[in-house]
C-alpha cells in the first residue's frame, strides 16, 4: 500500500489485529526486513511497517534525512491512516535512532519502546569521517561501492557462513535503497544528537534486543542504555549479529510475543 504524505510517497504494511506495533528498519534497509515478523506475530499484534523515504517501494526526496524528519514522517503516516492510540515503536538501529527522535517529539503517540541492535550515543568524530568518506564513494561510484563490505558486517560471522540464502535476501533488500536515500541517511545519521541524556526519563515499558555478536553497534552499547532506562529489560541473543530478527526470527518473535502480551490487546 502507498499513501501520499507531504513531499513523498510512502510504501508500507498494515497487517494484523492487537496491539499496534510500528516496526522501523535500518539502513540501508526497507520495510522487507520485517517479514518474519509481519508472518508470524499478525495474530496479536497490528503491525504497521513503513519504507523511510527513498527506502523500498517509498519515493526518494534529496537528503539529509534527519532522524527528526524521519520521524515526523512516521508522525504523519500514523495520522494519515488514522492511527489514534499509541503505539509499540519497534526501531532497529538507525531505527532506533528514529525511534529516539520519535519519543522526544510525540511521547504521547508511545505506548513503548522496543530498541534493537541500536545505541543512544552519536557518531565520534572516526564514525562521522567513516560517513563522509562512504557518502563519497556512493556518489563517485553508485551504491555498490559499499553494499558488499557492509553486507559482511551486517551479520555475525556464523549467519554469514552458514546462512546463503539469508546473505543473498539482505543484499536484495540493500538493492532496494535509493541513492538519495543512502546519501540521505548517512549525512542524517552523522548530525544526530546524543540521546543519552533521554534515556533516564523514558517512561514506557522498554525492551532492548541486540545480537551478542553484533558487528556495528556492539553489545555494550545495548547495556549502557539498560543500565539508565527505567524498567528496561534486554535479551541478548547468542550467535547473532546486526540483524537479530533476521537472523534468529523465532527468539526475537517470543521475546517481542511477551512484551507486547503486557499491553493486553
Ligand atoms: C543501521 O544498521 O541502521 C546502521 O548501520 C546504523 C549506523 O550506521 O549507525
């Protein structure tokens, strides 16, 4: 489905009765990533799982995409579909970002808070060089400068040995990212603010994911925001990288199962 916001269309999924639960991916990511989810979880739970613009089947609008602008995307889409109760926000890494930026423009539009493989401290001055240096090489050479290295990270090394299949549905899905948007996301990542000094005054129920071999976004990362978010609980899962849901469906699922059977329907 598709519907018009202000500069962009955007694409998305709306399946599922229950608590709603807004799924947002990462980058270079489109709402493709979601699907174990979308498949299993739609008996209990209303999933609502946009591509970001430039993302997916979204039209792509000249960057930088902040992760406040990202986020007022996801403010209006809930109001155009006519979305009035909170709702689960469910952000995977630069999703998680986004779902940061969410919660401290619209905390009345969340009901909590499910941050995956993600942090709440911004770039250091090396990771926004890293960013500037790969924006680069996208606008010198296209996308495919940087897909295969990042799809190497992407996923724990035992994912990426033994799973092929998986490697070849990620790469598909990074394929499916505009320029724009790769461009778009980098330098929006790069100027995002510290949330940390946030993180001691949400006050929804938050679980935090994160894969214990997570390349990108290490699972220190996961406990420093467990350690000042109020009530939070975590599940690390063993032998998974970057892409937890992907990678291990069946552990993430219960765990996200159980958060949201403390929301009632
Ligand atoms: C992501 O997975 O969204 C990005 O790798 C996050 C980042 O680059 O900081």
């Amino acid at each position: 489905m598709h519907i018009p916001l202000e500069d962009f269309s955007m694409a998305y999924t709306d399946k599922g009765q229950g608590t709603h639960l807004l799924l947002v991916h990462g980058f270079p990511l489109t709402r493709q990533l979601w699907k174990p989810q979308i498949d299993s979880l739609s008996d209990k739970t209303r999933l609502l799982a946009p591509d970001l613009r430039g993302h997916g089947e979204s039209s792509a609008t000249p960057g930088p995409y902040t992760m406040d602008l990202l986020a007022d995307d996801l403010n209006v889409f809930l109001d155009k579909i006519g979305i009035t109760q909170p709702v689960v926000v469910c952000g995977l890494s630069m999703g998680g970002y986004v779902s940061f930026a969410f919660y401290s423009k619209f905390a009345d539009r969340v009901a909590g808070l499910i941050l995956t493989s993600t942090r709440a401290a911004a770039d250091t001055p090396e990771g926004k060089q890293g960013r500037v240096e790969a924006a680069e090489r996208i606008r010198k050479e296209g996308i495919s400068a940087i897909v295969e290295g990042l799809l190497l990270k992407l996923m724990s090394p035992e994912t990426y040995k033994k799973r092929p299949d998986l490697v070849s549905q990620v790469r598909e899905i990074m394929e499916h990212v505009s320029k724009e948007a790769y461009l778009g996301d980098l330098m929006g990542m790069k100027e995002r603010p510290d949330a940390r000094s946030m993180l001691s005054q949400i006050n929804v129920p938050t679980l935090i994911i994160h894969g214990a071999d997570d390349q990108i976004v290490p699972s220190q990362e996961a406990r420093t925001m467990l350690a000042s978010i109020p009530g939070a609980s975590m599940e690390i899962i063993p032998g998974v990288g970057h892409l937890p849901n992907l990678e291990k469906p069946e552990i993430f699922n219960h765990a996200v199962g159980q958060f949201l059977a403390s929301f009632g329907g």
